[in-house]
C-alpha cells in the first residue's frame, strides 16, 4: 500500500510539474491535483486505522 501511495504521489508531482511547463495543457495539472489529494486522504485514513490499532491495544 505505501508503494502505491508513493508511486501515485510521484505521478502526480511530475504531472503538475509536466503542466506547468506546458501551460497549454491545463487538464494535466488538474489531474495531478486530483491525484496527490487522493494520495493526501489515502495517507490520512491510513494513519488513522494505525493510531486506532494502537490506541486500541492499550485499552
């Protein structure tokens, strides 16, 4: 899972950098926002099943 969510991260990077040097090409940029937030809540909802696992065990 952390290897998807690195590899969709760099995706995403590279297509906004890729956009805006092609400023022409709008959608590329677009697209690589839509993915580094989904690479953001993925992360989030990751870090929160691990803290819930954690806390859990010390109940």
């Amino acid at each position: 899972m952390r290897a998807l969510l690195w590899v969709v991260g760099v995706v995403a990077g590279v297509l906004i950098l890729l956009g805006l040097l092609l400023e022409a090409v709008r959608w590329l940029v677009i697209i690589g926002v839509i993915a580094l937030a989904a690479v953001v809540i993925f992360a989030i909802l990751k870090t929160r099943r691990v803290v819930d696992r954690h806390s859990a065990r010390h109940r």
